[in-house]
C-alpha cells in the first residue's frame, strides 16, 4: 500500500457521528455501500463482487436496489481527496468496517488491493426481478417464491449457504432504516439502528408482526414505527431458515462471529 491505513481509518472514524444524517451515525449507510457494491458478484462467472465500485457510474448507480447510496459515497469523497491511492472500491469496504467496529460489530480484518473499473462496460444487468402479492384479506401469497428468489437468485448466486443468509440478514439489519424517498418504506427495523445487537433476530422470533400495505412513495408515516418487509419475514416462514434465526434471537455472541465471518465474504468477493 501507498497510503496509511490507519490515517484512513480514523479520517473515517471522524465522520461517523453526524447529527444530521438519520439517526446520527453514518455507519449504517456506509454498511449498505459496502454491501450493495459486493453484492453484484455472480459465483457461476466470476464477474462483479467489491473491485471495481462499479457505482461511481450511472448504469449500477441507477439500479433501484442502490437508491440513496449516492449520500454515502459523497460523505467519502473527501477521504478519496486526501488520500488519493487508496481505491474507491478499498475505501467503500474499509469504511463498513470501521463503522462496525465503532457501533459494536465485529471487528473484521482488512485486506487491500481492491481495484476500481475504468468504465462501464464490465455492466451486465442481473435479472434479480422479485414477486409476490396479496389477497383481500391481506394474507401474503407466494412468500415461497420471494424466499427462492431471496435464497437462490441472489444469496446462492455469490455462493452463500443458508446459515451465512440468515447471518448476514440478522447483523446487517440491525442497522439503519428504510426511507420512503428509495423504498416507499420508513422506518428502522430495531429501536437502535446505530448499534450492533441480536435485537432483529430476537424480535422477528418474538413480536407479532402486522402486514400493511397501503405505503405510498415518498410519503413519511405521521407516527415513527418499527417494521420488517417481506424479505425480512421470510426467515420466520422458511423452514429451512428458521432454526438459524432462533439460534441468532437466543445467542448474540455467535451472531456478531457468523456476521463477521459473512460479511467478510462477502466484501471480499471477486477479489
């Protein structure tokens, strides 16, 4: 390397506490970059995974899946700035991780070399397309087909296995929330979206949860809640998921391991 990690580091750990963004930490969204610019990796080809920061441009930035991530890659550009040798792609991870380890996460080693495309011609449009719908009474139909395209289309596809799913779902909602601007969704997923817990798991398991689907884009709720989507049910339904999410709810220890372990697949992916 041609540059001090730790000077990056702490540049980052610098900018985490921000009143003005959310719930006052920026470690959630720079969680979500890490992960949504990982999560393009196909095991079958080997093609996307965490080189490259394919975001930095506008076909993959546009994906409806990286809405509001913009935010996170302006609150780093001065980094970039002063450190001009570290990689977009290094940088995006290396932020994830020093945003874990200052909200309580796993503490997960970093390894550099990432390296950022030139352009954009390495884009090839994934068909991650999910269904599912709702009869009158408001009883989710097809939850099946959300939990395959959930397990197979997109998980199966990097080459992760159900426990690592589960893992990486439990530790990384946790953090942040949904904003209606990108989703048609608001609200956090735990009381305390800017610290690491088993909250999510242990809430899934232990609280009744009701569908509502009257959300209208760009429209805030007039009361705060507290909400899963769909995706996030399916842990509960799915058979094969399930005994994962009960031991996460009882034992947050090996969530925090497995979430590191996961998650450092994950951010490693293509490399």
């Amino acid at each position: 390397m041609t540059y001090d990690v730790d000077a990056v580091r702490q540049e980052i750990r610098s900018l985490l506490n921000n009143p003005s963004w959310d719930d006052g930490s920026l470690a959630p969204v720079f969680l979500r970059l890490a992960w949504h610019s990982s999560g393009t990796y196909d095991a079958a080809s080997g093609t996307g995974g965490s080189n490259g920061a394919g975001m930095r441009f506008q076909t993959e930035a546009a994906d409806p899946e990286n809405a509001g991530l913009e935010v996170a890659r302006a609150f780093l550009e001065p980094v970039k700035a002063k450190y001009p040798d570290i990689s977009y792609s290094d940088l995006w991870i290396l932020a994830s991780y020093v945003g874990l380890e200052n909200t309580g996460g796993p503490v997960i080693p970093f390894s550099p070399g990432r390296t950022d495309h030139p352009d954009e011609t390495y884009w090839t449009d994934p068909n991650t397309g999910v269904t599912g719908s709702l009869d009158a009474d408001g009883t989710v139909i097809g939850w099946e087909g959300l939990s395959h395209h959930v397990r197979n289309e997109v998980f199966y596809r990097m080459g992760f296995n159900d426990q690592e799913i589960v893992a990486l779902l439990c530790g990384g909602h946790v953090y942040g929330r949904c904003h209606p601007n990108a989703s048609g969704y608001a609200g956090p997923w735990v009381e305390n979206p800017t610290e690491f817990s088993n909250e999510y798991a242990a809430d899934m398991i232990e609280d009744e949860w009701t569908l509502f689907v009257n959300k209208v884009h760009g429209r805030i709720d007039d009361e705060p809640n507290q909400m899963m989507l769909l995706s996030d049910m399916i842990l509960v339904w799915d058979p094969e998921f399930r005994p994962y999410l009960e031991v996460y709810a009882d034992d947050e220890a090996k969530l925090k391991d497995d979430f590191g372990a996961a998650f450092k697949k994950l951010t490693e992916l293509g490399c």
